[in-house]
C-alpha cells in the first residue's frame, strides 16, 4: 500500500514536471522543470533498488547536461529579456523546486527505515549481486552498436551547439591566427626611453 502511495506521488510530480517542460515560454523555467523530472526519475531508480542509475542520472543529467544546456541557451542569444531581471525572480519557483526534491528523498529515507516492506513486490536477489555489472553487460555486451551510435549523435550534437554559437553577429570578436602569427616585434612593443630626474 505505502509503495502504491509513493510510487503514485512521484508519478504524478513526473507528470507534472514534464508539463512544465513542455509548456514553459522562458527556457530557464523550462531548465528547472527539466530537473525536477530527473530528480524524480532517479527517486524512481531508487524504489526499484538501482541505486547507480540514480546516482548516474542525477550526476551526469542533472549536474552536466542542464548546466551545459543553460549555457547554450546564454550563448544562443536567446530573446529572454525576462530572465535578466535578477535573481528575486526565479527565487519561487527556484525554491518550491528545491523543495519538492527533498521532500522526495525525505519520503524515500523515511519508507527505506521505517521496515515497511516496499520491495516485497520485486523479485529477491542475492546479496553479492550488482546491477552496475549487469548494466554494464548489458551496454557492452548485447548493445554495443546502439551505445557507440548514441555517443556519434551526442558529439554530433556538440558540433551543432559549437557550429550554432560561432554564426557571425555584429559586434563580435573573431580570433585572427593568421594575424597573430604574421605580427612582429615592433606592432606590439615601443621602448621609450625616459631621461632621470635630477632632485631640485
């Protein structure tokens, strides 16, 4: 019953999330919602006992791909004059999302010591089993070609956010190599001798 309840409650913060994400018109709304679905995802990961998924998800989700995926939309020049208004603004929301993943850990710990059986619905395992060992398998043993694929379409992903941000603007500064390497002594140093001052 209690596992019924929470899985229910995540579920429909996921949900909830994921509307968010879709229906957000600032990308920095979007970002946050973004994260709250994957802090709830990886809560999920916990509750079936994958702890490294979670981990995972929460690490390289959460901790680098949003990150990278604001600094895209900064270098985007996005016309979001909103979110430039200061920090008081997304402090709300910044807050109620902060609160909502504690909330979601606290539940976890609390249903995890409290003796309850929520696991009593999956299948028992032995206690030196690993589910990173079997993931692992499982990437570089029966999926090795769909792994190395989404890796090409990842670093294909970075060219295009690379390629996007270097378009020609006015204003902006271009590094000149050709430039650099033609430059000599005498464009970038003047030595100017002064006379000592006799004291009067």
């Amino acid at each position: 019953m209690i596992t019924t309840i929470i899985f229910g409650f995540l579920a429909l913060v996921l949900v909830v999330a994921g509307f968010g994400v879709i229906m957000a018109r600032n990308p920095v709304h979007a970002a946050m919602f973004l994260i709250l679905a994957f802090v709830t995802s990886a809560v999920l990961w916990l509750l079936l006992e994958a702890e490294f998924l979670a981990i995972v998800l929460v690490l390289v989700y959460v901790g680098a791909v949003m990150v990278l995926f604001l600094f895209v939309v900064m270098m985007l020049d996005v016309n979001v004059a909103v979110s430039r208004e200061g920090f008081t603004r997304y402090a709300p929301l910044g807050a109620i999302v902060a609160g909502v993943m504690v909330l979601e850990l606290l539940v976890v710990m609390w249903a995890v010591d409290s003796g309850l059986p929520i696991t009593a619905d999956l299948a028992s395992v032995p206690s030196s089993h690993s589910n990173t060992r079997e993931i692992g398998m499982a990437l570089y043993g029966n999926h090795v070609v769909e792994f190395e694929l989404a890796a090409f379409i990842l670093l294909l992903a970075i060219v295009v956010a690379i390629m996007l941000t270097l378009r020609h603007r006015p204003g902006l500064k271009t590094q000149d190599v050709a430039a650099q390497v033609k430059v000599r002594r005498q464009d970038r140093v003047r030595i100017v001798k002064i006379p000592a001052e006799t004291e009067p």
